[in-house]
C-alpha cells in the first residue's frame, strides 16, 4: 500500500504477516504477551523514578535529571489533578474537535480531487508537477501562514491538519481509482451502467476502500496538525497546555500532557480500528477460521 | 441508455443474432510500428436461438472475439451486426459471463444480481425480489447477503449467472465461465445452463478451450486456428439429441465420433499454438 506515512500503525499488520508465514513459532498466549507488556512498562518506571529520586541515586544527579525528564510521581499527579478537577477536558474537546475537523474536510477534498484527477487524464497531467511539490513540501512550516490566515482559534488547527489528510486519502484513491479491476468495470458496463452510475457503484467504493485502508493513518495525522497547530501559537487544548508548562520549565506537566495525548490516541486509534471493522465487511480476511 | 433497447420486445427477425462481417483485430506491439494481429478476417454467425461454442488453442484470440460482440472492443476492420443491426458501443441485447471473477466485491450476492436492475432504473425492493427470485433459481436461496469472498467458486459463478440472466439478454456471451472450476462443479453448472438454457432459447456464443463442454453443450462448432490472425478453419453441426446431460452424453458413440472428427482439425492448431508459446518463452 502506498501509505508510508510516519505513524501508521503497521507493527501489529507486520507481526501478524510473520506469523503467518512461519506457524511452527506459534506466537506467546494472550496472557504472557500482556505479562510482558506490564512487566515493560514497569521496569521503565521503576528505572525513571530510581534515576530522579534522591537517596536511590546521588541528591545532585537525581535532582538534574528530574530536570530534563520530569519525575514519575508528579506526572502522575498532574495527570489524576487534570481529570479529578475536569481542567483537562475543555482542552482535549478542542483537540479532538479540531482532529476531526481536519480528518472529515481533508478526506473529502482527497476524495473528490483524487477522483476527479484519476478519471480524468488531461487535468491530472496538468497538476502532477504541482501535487508532487506540494506534497514534498514539509508542510508542517505553512502553520505560521495559517496562523495570520485564520489566527490562532480552531480553523488555523484545522487547515493545518486539512493539509497532512489531504495528501494521504488523495494518494489513496488515485491509486484504488487506478487498481480498479477492468473486468469487474466491463462486467458494469455490459450490465448497462451509465458513466455516472460507474463512477457511483464502481470508483466511490473501490476508492473509499482504499481510504477506509488508510484511515489509521490520516486520523493519526489530523491529530498530529492539531497539536501541532495548538504548540505553535493556540488559546486552548492539549497543545496548548504543554506549550505553556514549557514556558516556565515545568517538566512534569509537559510529559503529563504527552501521556494524555499518547492515551488518546490510542483511543482514537482503537475507535478507527472498530469502524474500519464495520465498515470494510466485504474485504476478504486473510484467516476465516476461528480457535475453538 | 440501455433501458429502452431492452424493454422493446425483441423482434424475432430473420437476421441472425448474431454476425461478424470480416472482422480483423489488430493492436499496437511493444515496440513502435509493430502490430499483433490477433484475429484476421473473422466471419461468423449465430442463429437466433442458437448455441454455438468456439473452440481454439489457448492464446488464440477467442476472447477479443468475444469483447468484439460485446461492443467492449471495436475491431480494426470489419463489422459486428446484432440482429441485423450494425453494432457501435455496447452491445445493450447481450449479457458478458466472464471467465475472471467479475462481481464487485463490495456488494453481496443479492446486490450483485440486482446491480444491472437497478442501472436501469428499477425500484430498489423491485430489483431485490427479482434478484432474490434468480438466486433461488440458480440454487442460492440462504446466500443472498454472502459477500463474494465468502462464497465459493462454483457459487460465484452462480451469482455472474444470474447477474447476467436477470436482465434477460437476447445473447449471450460465455468466456470460459467454468474453466476455472472443478470438474463435478462444472458438470452440474453445465447442465444447470442447459436447463436455463432450454426454457427460452437465447442465442449464445460460447468460447471454451475444452472441445468435450463445447459438443456437450452447442448445436455447433466452430475451430480457430491458432493465433496470431486467427480465423475459423472448421465448422460442425452437433446432431447430438436434447435434452442432454453433459455427463452421459459423453459415453455416446456418436460424440465419440464428432469428437474425433472435430480433433482431428484442432489437434494440428493446439500443437501449433504450443510450439508458438514455447518459442515465445525462450
């Protein structure tokens, strides 16, 4: 798939190839894996609070690395603090309004231009030269520009993250416009499909499946141009609020803040991963077969 | 734009359904100004109502006749008359049964059969009471919301049945629709085409590589050299008596003999067009 974009969560994808190919190496039991998933997590606190607490290392170094790398306790504190006096959730609605602000306005705008310019030859070899330079471009630098565009409120957020979507759901249905199978488009057209009504019963879905095989991906990058949007210049969210700790070196709150946005992301990620289900059920699932 | 071709009823003519008038296909070659000529001066007829099967080597040219008749493809010279009419753009009185998996994907077993109702513009609960109505009759009642990946092979071509036969073409078009499955599976989708078959005479063209299903199944024949610029070299009326049932026919002495006599044309082509593909290979 041409979704090379960072932050596409492939790991879990790869693991399951590999295991497919080579069943004698039956994977670890679900309760062993989650034992060495605690168990990681724990070593790597058990070594962060060790380094920063004065009395297990030297009171010098414990207290400079505290410094650079917080401490454990107090991020943790922060994190309950947010949620116990509901701080937090004005900042992560914003967040979240904005991720998805992005998403819906940037897969449209990708359907729709990526349709156009894959049925039609003549304008996609008109914009080639351009789309290949824009998306080349690190787009992340045109937030300063979105800022005096649309200030700091939502929108700057948004077309930030408009423009990190845009690209990937274009690709994508550029691509599956093109993959298209021509006997299942002759097999339309000797049923009698008018144009329209091909590019309604055979692009749209063929497109949109390739999209919804890409959503991990751009809902990712929604999320990522809103908090990247938000730390460079914002009057609210999670963004924002790591951009202020940071102002005042307040370590501990800015590693809170990106627990709580590593946190939702998974969530977000885990609710792309229950809609993709519902809606991909015609997709043909490499393993059909289920372990009594 | 094919609603109005097919609500008319047919008027059964004198004109064959079906004939090519000196077609030649040729294409463009990797290289520039070269040409590949697949098929060279093809004439051929067929009847109204008529079942006719063309048989030839593999490669050579069967299925860019048979995306001629369908309109799919416009032949370098010559023309396609359908039922007298000069053909241009799709062929809107033939139903295509491919020889690939051609159901989309994304739509269920009922939706796929509806699709070619729904084109035309019929009601929706319309279209799915027909589509659920040639799913049982193609033996498929229980399976109307499987999607195609979950349906097996012999039953996907069970769905392309239907899909094509809904809409009740005045010609149809087979490209090795049962080349792909297994022999019990074919014999009974074979028979299971006759019976449909023998209810209302459509006029078919029937392209197999299997000289056995193509005497089973036609009241004709037709050899074609092997390619490139194949053209037909043998034709044979099959006298064999209906109904038939493709298994049993085959132990008749009379098949044995058309067989023969029908191989006895093709064996030369097959090992012409094996000599073709192993040079090619090298």
């Amino acid at each position: 798939m041409s979704d090379g974009a960072p932050g596409s969560p492939s790991l879990a994808a790869a693991r399951k190839g590999v295991t497919r190919e080579k069943t004698s190496h039956a994977p670890a039991g679900r309760w062993t894996l989650a034992l060495w998933h605690v168990a990681i997590l724990a070593v790597v606190f058990g070594v962060w609070y060790a380094l920063t607490t004065p009395g297990i290392v030297d009171a010098a170094y414990a207290n400079r690395i505290a410094f650079f790398f917080g401490r454990p306790l107090e991020v943790i504190k922060v994190v309950i603090a947010w949620f116990v006096s509901g701080k937090i959730y004005p900042h992560l609605a914003i967040t979240l309004w904005e991720t998805l602000l992005a998403f819906a306005i940037g897969s449209v705008l990708g359907l729709v231009i990526g349709l156009w310019l894959a049925l039609s030859p003549t304008a996609s070899a008109i914009a080639e030269p351009y789309i290949t330079a824009l998306n080349a471009m690190p787009r992340v630098i045109l937030a300063p520009i979105f800022a005096v565009w649309f200030g700091l409120g939502v929108l700057s957020k948004v077309a930030l993250g408009v423009t990190l979507v845009f690209f990937i759901v274009f690709f994508n249905v550029y691509q599956g416009v093109k993959e298209v199978s021509p006997v299942v488009l002759a097999n339309a057209r000797m049923l009698g499909a008018s144009r329209q009504q091909l590019l309604r019963s055979i692009y749209l879905p063929s497109a949109t499946s390739w999209v919804f095989s890409s959503l991990h991906t751009s809902v990712g990058m929604a999320f990522v141009g809103a908090v990247v949007g938000e730390y460079l210049g914002s009057a609210k969210g999670v963004g924002y609020l790591i951009l202020q700790a940071e102002g005042v070196f307040d370590i501990n709150t800015v590693i809170a803040g990106i627990v709580v946005l590593t946190i939702f992301a998974l969530l977000l990620d885990f609710a792309v991963t229950k809609i993709e289900a519902r809606l991909l059920v015609w997709r043909p699932r490499t393993a059909q077969t289920e372990s009594l | 734009m094919n609603a109005t071709a097919h609500a008319a009823a047919p008027a059964r003519s004198a004109a064959p359904a079906l004939a090519f008038e000196r077609v030649t296909c040729a294409f463009a070659g990797k290289n520039a100004g070269e040409r590949y000529t697949a098929v060279a001066d093809t004439s051929l007829v067929v009847g109204d109502g008529e079942f006719v099967s063309v048989v030839g080597p593999t490669g050579c040219g069967k299925s860019t006749l048979l995306n001629v008749a369908a309109g799919l493809l416009a032949p370098s010279a010559g023309r396609t008359l359908v039922a007298g009419e000069p053909l241009s753009g799709i062929n809107a009185r033939a139903g295509y049964m491919f020889q690939a998996d051609a159901l989309m994907p994304w739509r269920s077993a009922l939706g796929n059969v509806s699709a070619g109702l729904q084109f035309r513009g019929v009601a929706r609960d319309v279209a799915a009471a027909r589509a659920r109505e040639w799913l049982a009759r193609v033996g498929l009642t229980g399976f109307e919301n499987g999607y195609p990946h979950q349906l097996s092979g012999g039953m996907r071509k069970r769905v392309a049945l239907a899909q094509m036969l809904i809409l009740d073409p005045e010609i149809l078009l087979m490209d090795e629709p049962f080349s792909a499955l297994d022999i019990q599976t074919r014999q009974l989708m074979e028979n299971e085409l006759l019976d449909l078959w023998s209810s209302n005479r459509k006029s078919v063209l029937f392209i197999t590589h299997d000289l056995e299903e193509a005497i089973a199944l036609s009241d004709r024949v037709i050899v074609l050299s092997a390619g490139p610029a194949t053209h037909p070299i043998g034709e044979f009326a099959i006298d064999l008596p209906r109904p038939r049932d493709v298994a049993e026919i085959r132990l008749s002495p009379r098949f044995v003999e058309l067989h023969e006599a029908i191989w006895h044309v093709l064996k030369s082509e097959v090992l012409k067009g094996y000599a073709q593909g192993k040079r090619s290979a090298q």
